[in-house]
C-alpha cells in the first residue's frame, strides 16, 4: 500500500492507542479476585487473542517505521539550492535548532549587568560587573538568519512528508 509519512505517522499513533487498549486490557483481565463461597465474576480474557494482537501491532508498527526511514534516507529535498536527504534534513534541523537556544540565550543577555555581590562581616564588597563578549547586533542577526533556515527546512520537509508516497508492505 501507498502513504506518505504524514499518514504512516497517523497510523502508528493509532497503532500505539491500539495497543495501549490490549496491553490495558491484558493488565486488567489477567488476573481477578473472588471472595471464598462467592460465585467469581471472570472478566471476559483469552491471553492467544491479546497476545495475538499485540504482536500483530508490534509487526506492523516495525513494517511502517521501516518504510518510514528507507523513505527518510532515500526521499530528497531541495532547500536554498542544495539538495539533501529527508535524514540529512532531520539532523540539520535538530543541530540548528540546538545553535537557536544558545543564540537565543546570547541575545538576551544585557551589554553589562550588575552581579550579586555577597559580604562577608563589616567588609562592602566592590560591586561585580557582567560584560558580553559579543556584538549584540551580529548574534541577534545570526539568530534570524537560522530561524529562517530552520522554517526553510520545515517547509519542505512538511511538503514532503504530505505529498511523497511510499511503499509499505502490511
């Protein structure tokens, strides 16, 4: 059968609330208690059935998640005139995005700031400054200028993942 990523990953959130049911069922149902001299009240269980599905959900999950990364490593997007892999971009993305937080951290920080100070007796201390050892401008610049690769990245990626149909074997 034919899908793209944006339904493969529909399907495994379904197979994962699918097999959240059996598995809570199984908890549920495998064991039940009765009061001595009172007629027990059995909940309906047959481990092959549970078992059954859950292994059935297992495969298919593997099947899908399979296909899913053939389809990373093999699916091509161009971004900015270079073309890279779906899994190319997944890492890209994930090391840019890690690049945006301590820009975002740098871009936050004031030119100088006054730090605590502790005393220690009678004794004042001098006051403690923090400087930024940066241009302000160029770290708020940079942090654009990733934002705006990480939403490129996005873009295509999320094309991709609805519009570029894959083979799974289920």
């Amino acid at each position: 059968m034919k899908m793209t990523s944006a339904y493969a990953n529909k399907m495994l959130k379904q197979l994962a609330e699918d097999k959240v049911f059996w598995t809570n069922k199984e908890a549920n149902s495998c064991v039940y208690t009765a009061a001595a001299g009172e007629t027990p009240v059995v909940p309906d269980y047959d481990y092959r059935q549970v078992a059954d599905k859950i292994a059935e959900i297992d495969r298919k999950v593997c099947v899908i998640k399979h296909a899913i990364n053939l389809a990373n490593v093999m699916g091509e997007v161009t971004v900015d005139g270079e073309k890279m892999s779906i899994d190319m971009v997944l890492v890209r993305m994930a090391q840019l995005n890690s690049r945006k937080n301590m820009l975002d951290y740098m871009r936050k920080q004031e030119p100088k700031t006054r730090k605590e100070t502790v005393s220690y007796g009678n004794r004042v201390p001098a006051p403690e400054y923090q400087y930024i050892n940066y241009d302000l401008e160029l770290i708020k610049q940079e942090y654009e200028n990733i934002s705006e690769k990480i939403m490129k990245l996005q873009l295509e990626l999320d094309k991709y993942n609805q519009t570029a149909e894959f083979e799974v074997e289920l």
